[in-house]
C-alpha cells in the first residue's frame, strides 16, 4: 500500500500570463516510490489532486485510495520500487475570491517547474497526463525542453476540440447562474451532469440504462438519477470559481505541436468526444520529435483513462521500461 509525502513551493504573489496574480500562491505536490529512482510527474484531469496512489487500490470506494493507485503502485506499470513518482495540485488551489478570473496551462506548467527547483529536480524522466494534465504537460515540454525526458499524453491534445468548447461554455454559464443566485453548488451540480454526457458515450448509457421511471411528477428516469448523483458528489468537492477558472483554461489551451521535440507517446480511447482521433493524428503527425500514436476500444469515451486499465497497462508498462 503506497503512502506519498507532501512537498510544497511558496511563490508568493505569482503573476500569472493573462495579467491575473494568484495571492500567496503555494503550490503542493505529492512524492511516492523509490526516493532515489527516476522521477516520473503525474497528471490529471481538472478534479485531480496531488493524492495519485495512496490507500489500497483495490478498496471498493474510490475515496479509500488514489485518483490511479490502480497503475501507479508497486509492481504496477508505474512500478513505485523503481520510480520516484510526484503529483501536483493544479492552481487556484482555493476557491472564493482568491481565485483568478484567468489561468492557463502556461502557468500551471511554469508553477510544476517551481515545484521541481524546490526539490532540486533538474530533469524528469517523464510526464504522464491524462486530460487537462495532457494539455499541461504539453505545454510544460514546449516550455521546459531540457527538463525532460518523455511524455506521455491521454486523451488530449494540442487545442481543445470546437464542440468540447461549446459544451464548457454552457456549463460556465449554468455555475455563474448558480453563483448570481446564491446557489453555488445547483449550479456546479447541473454543469457536472452535462459534462457527464461529453465525458461518456452514448452507447455507454444505452447499455447501462433501460430508462425505468424512478419517480413521480416530474418523471424521473434512472439515467437523470445517475447523472444526479454524480452532480452531488462533484459539488461537494469543487468550488464553484475554482471550477470556472480551470473549465476556461481548458478552452485557452494552444500549443504549437512543432515547437516540441520530445519523444511523444499519444494514446487515446477512439470513442472520445473531446479528444477526438483526428485531432490525436494531427497531434502526432505534427510534433516534431518521435511519436506514436496508441489506440484502445473503450465505452467510456473520454473517461476511459480513469476506467480502462486493463487496456492501458501493457502499453504505459512498455513506456516506463525505457526510462531512466
């Protein structure tokens, strides 16, 4: 069972790209493994913490253990007795008015490089990013070339795709309706349950759900009680303007594939909606060091790199044996 240890970085008022300043920023992070092994950074989507492999990862209840305890362990492909492995709390680390209006991957990838001198890590062997993590490791390898090894990206790429921004800017604008009425955490529920929809397939929901009523007036269906509750549990452990500010970097994301040279492993579920298979090609056709493209069935869309492990495995094994 993996037991991290917290690390920190005090920026102080930090400017960010966008003309913003996070107050007395601090940024925290999370080291398991061999202390001595290879480093390897892991990150998530927007709702991932620094917590990656704590607690046992078989425990039924996703809150016993960590956000990918079920890869990142010892034996596991991220073996934790060879590598030193750190996670990262993405900025603003609090909610209300000490979030910025703004913040991109930019600034979360120079507040990783703070984080690293802090430790005195001149170079990782590798950044693994799923997501929102992705388009941040990107980011931090355009930037920071010489401080590492690999990357491995999931389920992101180099911009966001159109329909995926379409979908953000509905759910910001259902949490600010929310926040306008005093009624913060209806309005995180209800953009949840719609980002729900984009996160899944459609053929997920059709295999899961028969669509029996549930309730009374007004119907209720098991899907919207399914939805519902994931809602519930995403508004009881985000803040609402935290949640505005990372929905929007999302959208603010922008990389030159060109501009990196790093050796590039791209894997993605082909039923994702907000990484779509054609953006993942362009990605890979572009970048302008070594690339390869890994592809994997999944009914759980762009969700699958917190579900299908067994798909994954074998291929972040394969990744993490040339690493030194």
């Amino acid at each position: 069972m993996a037991i991290g240890h917290d690390i920190e970085a005090a920026l102080g008022t930090n400017a960010l790209e966008r003309g913003c300043t996070i107050a007395n920023d601090v940024v925290r992070g999370r080291v398991y493994g061999n202390p001595d092994g290879p480093v390897i950074v892991v990150l998530g989507g927007i709702s991932a913490t620094r917590f990656i492999s704590d607690g046992d990862p078989q425990a039924k209840k996703k809150t016993d253990r960590g956000w990918w305890s079920r890869l990142v362990r010892e034996g596991g492909a991220i073996d934790l007795t060879r590598f030193k492995v750190i996670g990262y709390d993405f900025a603003p680390n609090d909610g209300g008015l000490k979030c910025p209006d703004t913040i991109t991957t930019t600034d979360q990838a120079q507040r990783l490089k703070a984080l690293l001198d802090s430790q005195g890590i001149t170079k990782i062997a590798a950044l693994i990013g799923s997501s929102y993590g992705g388009m941040c490791g990107l980011t931090f390898a355009r930037d920071y070339p010489d401080m590492i090894g690999q990357l491995c990206i999931i389920g992101a790429a180099h911009r966001p795709y159109p329909i995926g921004v379409g979908w953000r800017g509905i759910q910001r604008r259902v949490v600010r309706l929310g926040l306008e009425a005093g009624q913060p955490d209806t309005g995180l529920k209800l953009a949840r349950e719609l980002a729900m929809t984009t996160y899944r397939t459609p053929e997920e929901f059709a295999d899961r759900f028969d669509l029996e009523e549930t309730g009374t007036k007004p119907s209720q269906f098991d899907i919207c009680n399914y939805l519902g509750a994931r809602g519930d549990v995403f508004a009881a452990n985000m803040d609402a303007r935290r949640f505005l500010a990372l929905s929007e970097s999302v959208d603010l994301h922008r990389v030159e594939p060109e501009s990196i040279a790093t050796p590039t492993l791209l894997m993605t579920a082909i039923s994702d909606q907000l990484a779509p298979l054609t953006d993942m090609r362009e990605l890979r056709d572009r970048l302008a060091g070594p690339s390869e493209l890994y592809t994997f069935t999944s009914l759980y869309g762009h969700d699958a790199f917190l579900k299908e492990y067994d798909a994954m495995e074998p291929r972040l094994s394969a990744f993490c044996k040339g690493l030194s």
